[in-house]
C-alpha cells in the first residue's frame, strides 16, 4: 500500500480522498515526529514559566486575561473539549467526520501546535479502525476555527462522546475499553490545539471538490445527449472560437463535447439544414459549463493550500516566539466555496431549461416527447420538479460568508459562516444530482424519436446503459421510480464510468487538461 507522510508530504484532494477510502496508508515519519516532540517540549516550557501565552496557561476568548496554574492546565483543556462541545443537528456523514481527522492530522503533524504524539497516534488509530466519532452538522460560525464539530470529535480522545463503529453509533469510553485504550489526559494547549482550526470546513471543501466535479463531467455528457436529441449544433464548440475567448473551463468542455459528437450520424443528418442557431442552453455549454469549472478550479486551488495549511492558535515557534493570530479563520474558504454554490447551481439551472426545451415540440420531437399525447401526459410533470429544484437552490445560494454575527462576548467581532457556505454546496449538489437523472430521462427519450439514426458510440454506449434500468416510455408510468433508478446510477458513478471507459475504447480524449484532476 502507499504511504503518506503526515505533516512533511504534500497533500492534495485525491491523496486525503484515498487515505479515508484506505487505498494509501498515512504515517508520521521521523522527520514529522521530531518536529512533533519538539513543538511539544517548547509548549511545555510555557506551561512552567511565567509569561502568560493564550490557551496554554490562560482562558480561552473573553477569558484570555484570566491566568490558569499550571497544575490546572489538564483540566483547562479538558474542559475546552467539553464546554465547547455545543453541537446540534444531524450527525455529518461518517466519510466527512474521517476527512477532518485526516486533515488535523496533517495540519498538527507539522509542528506549530504542541501536540504530544501519543494523542496524534490516537487519531490515526481511530482512521485506520474506522472508529468515526460522532460529530452533529449545526454550531460552527467557522471563525475561530470549528470549534463546536472539532470538540465534539475529539470528545473521544477523553473517553468522551460517541463513535460510529461498523454504522453503529456507541459510547466512545466503551470501544476504548474494547480495545483496550484509555482515556488520554491532554497536556498543556493540546486541548486548543485540537478544536482551533478549520477542518469541519476544509472537508465539506474536499469532498466538494470531488462531487462538484462528477456532477461537471455528468453535465458535459448528459448536455451532448440531449443536443443530439435536439439536433442541436456542434459548431459551436469548434476549438477556434473558444481560443479567441480562452477561459480554461470554457475550452475544457468545448473539447470534450466537440469529441462526444465528432462523428454522429445524427448530427450529419441535418448538417445542411436552415437552422441558424441553437437556444443558449445548447450553444452555450462552454461558456456556461464552463464558467462552472472556473469556479471548480478555483475551489480547488483554495482547498489544496488549506490542506496543507496550519489553522489553529497560538502558533507556538519555540517557547520565546509564540503569535496569536488569525490562521484559524475561514474566510480563506467560506467565500470560495460561496462561490463554488453559485456555479454549482447554474449546472442544475441550465439543465432545466434543456429539459423544458425538448418538451416543447421543437424540432421534429413530439410535445412532452410522448407520441399520444392527451390520454398520456408525458414528460410533463418531471420537469415541475427541475424547476422545484433549482429554484430550492437559488435560496441555498445566498453567501453565508456575507454574513457575520458577534460571538464570544465581541472578542470574535467577525465570523466567517464558512461552516454554513460547505454544508450548503452540498445541499446543491443534492440537488443537481436529481436533476441530472431528469435530464438524462428526457435526453434518452429524445433519441428514440431519431432513430434509426445513430449517435456516437460513446453517446450510444449511454443510451444502452440507460435502457438497461429505464425502458423507453411508450406511456404514462410512475416516473419517480425511473428518476431514482437514474438517480443511483449517477451517485454511484457507474454513468461517469461507463461514459469515460467508452470514451477510452473510442479513443476519445475527454480529460484534454490535466489540472481539471483531483490530484
């Protein structure tokens, strides 16, 4: 198996991505562990001097002027995980609880926080145990870092709090004792160490970047179905007129719908007709999907610096060189991934309207694309619940960083809601993925009033792998149940995988650019 060096090796979506999937080991070298034990003896210092350092022998926020002794610092950051430990709601999704461990890890392992080693080798045993602690998805105002979901999942580390176990959800003291462990007793600033920085955030964010990119990959295809079933234009994505306009997202996904099409038959079939022009929902697919993958980008540029980043507070340099500053705060993410909701959104808004065009009748396709219309409504109803979905996430889409509310008796005047701006892109994206399945049910259908046309094999390849779940619709049905089947062939890649394999075998190049990868 490989391996990953916390705190020394560069970490990027694809790496964290594998480490929680178990498909690369991460160990803390000698190199790290040193760095480790040597932050810690110069927290330690601090702990026995006299100078007052905040959250090693002081209070925490308002109380940063109350000095602690040192024979009460223990219990001080004990304390800090239970006090703080406020969370409500839902517990979060056990692969984003496992994405926080990793990225503490890493963050900690790089020796600016005085962290014993011992607690960080508790954490890599709860990783690679899948013991995930409990961790509800309300209460972070994402500023001094996540300090409610941080608490709550290093709750454990005390024998404190509850851990999901096989999906199964125990006190955490009780799989300590199972496994024979004990309660750890944190030293001197570990407490803060452990809660004080942004990795409830940075895992929204790095699981984000790789949903948000499967659902632009998904667009790009499912968008070259439904042109086909429109007997839309290829023009449009010739690679020319995308050079004298050359956004990186926009030439991206020109190339990859100018290669899915290269070659229809379909499309040579009215090469020649008096069409002008497509609607923009069709002939805007570069600039549209596009302006989505900048944003993709962008995302993933900001999520891969946090990932390598140290995000809590103090900043212990040696025992004379301490800085109390701001790295905890979430700013830095909370605005890209705003933003990121945003772009992610117009995929869903897009989409419907290409699921409204081909029920309007236009172009050779029957209304509502069904040929007995009256006794049998069709595609009517599904896109009701399109425009249902991207009106859902236009309220989803205002910024939670625009915002900011006071906390902590004024000592943390400004807030960055980031907490809010990545649990909100995943609602999104939620979304997206059912109107998705929407669209692909009406681009399907579409087909079938071509044939015997043929599209490309790739394309083809699709159609096959859809019929195989959904049948073509000869009259009314319960369409929830096709929505769904789609739906699950979506979420579990097997569409984007199929697509991407066919592609291979046709020799299609629908990855051009090596920096839309996740790695």
């Amino acid at each position: 198996m490989k391996t990953f060096n916390y705190g020394t090796d560069h970490l990027s979506v694809g790496l964290c991505l594998d480490i929680a999937a178990g498909k690369v080991k991460g160990i803390i070298n000698e190199e790290a562990k040193n760095r480790v034990d040597t932050s810690w003896r110069e927290v330690g210092k601090i702990a026995h001097g006299t100078e007052a350092v905040y959250g090693i022998n002081t209070g925490f926020g308002p109380l940063c002027d109350t000095r602690i002794s040192e024979q009460d610092t223990s219990m001080l950051q004990s304390n800090i995980l239970k006090s703080h430990s406020v969370g409500i709601g839902n517990p979060i999704p056990e692969e984003i609880a496992k994405l926080m461990l990793i990225t503490k890890v890493h963050a900690l392992a790089q020796g600016f926080s005085g962290i014993a080693l011992q607690t960080l080798e508790r954490i890599i045993w709860h990783i690679e145990n899948n013991v995930i602690p409990v961790v509800p998805e309300k209460g972070s105002v994402g500023a001094s870092g996540d300090l409610a979901p941080l608490s709550h999942l290093f709750l454990p580390l005390i024998g404190l709090g509850e851990v999901s176990v096989n999906g199964q959800h125990h006190p955490a003291d009780v799989v300590l004792k199972d496994n024979n462990l004990k309660p750890l007793t944190l030293g001197p600033k570990e407490g803060l160490a452990l809660i004080n920085g942004t990795q409830f955030i940075l895992a929204f964010a790095v699981n984000g970047v790789e949903r948000f990119k499967n659902i632009l990959d998904t667009a790009d295809i499912i968008g070259a179905v439904s042109l086909e079933g429109l007997m839309g234009s290829a023009k449009p994505f010739d690679e020319r007129l995308h050079t004298i306009r050359p956004y990186k997202g926009t030439k991206h996904v020109a190339k990859r719908l100018a290669a899915m099409l290269q070659g229809s038959e379909i499309g040579s079939s009215h090469a020649d007709c008096d069409r002008v022009q497509d609607p923009y929902s069709l002939r805007c697919m570069p600039q549209v999907h596009g302006a989505s993958r900048n944003a993709w980008l962008h995302l993933k540029e900001m999520t891969e610096i946090e990932l390598n980043s140290v995000t809590d507070n103090p900043i212990v340099f040696n025992a004379d060189d301490t800085i109390s500053g701001g790295n905890f705060h979430g700013q830095p993410m909370a605005i890209p991934l705003d933003y990121a909701a945003i772009a992610a959104a117009e995929l869903g808004n897009i989409a419907d309207r290409r699921c409204y065009l081909m029920s309007e009748g236009r172009y050779g396709l029957p209304k509502l694309l069904t040929s007995d219309a009256g006794l049998n409504s069709g595609l009517m109803i599904p896109q009701y619940t399109t425009a249902a979905l991207v009106t859902e996430n236009k309220t989803l889409c205002f910024p939670a960083s625009a915002d900011s509310v006071p906390t902590s008796l004024g000592q943390e005047d400004h807030v960055s809601m980031g907490s809010i701006s990545g649990r909100k892109l995943h609602q999104i994206i939620n979304n997206i993925e059912y109107i998705q399945a929407i669209e692909l049910l009406y681009a399907t259908q579409a087909l079938e009033f071509r044939r015997p046309l043929q599209s490309t094999g790739m394309i083809e390849a699709c159609y096959q792998l859809v019929r195989e779940h959904v049948p073509a619709i000869k009259e009314d049905r319960i369409f929830a149940t096709d929505i769904n089947a789609l739906h699950k062939l979506i979420t579990s890649g097997q569409f984007l995988a199929l697509a991407n394999q066919t592609a291979q075998n046709h020799n299609i190049n629908l990855n051009n650019d090596g920096q839309f990868g996740i790695y």
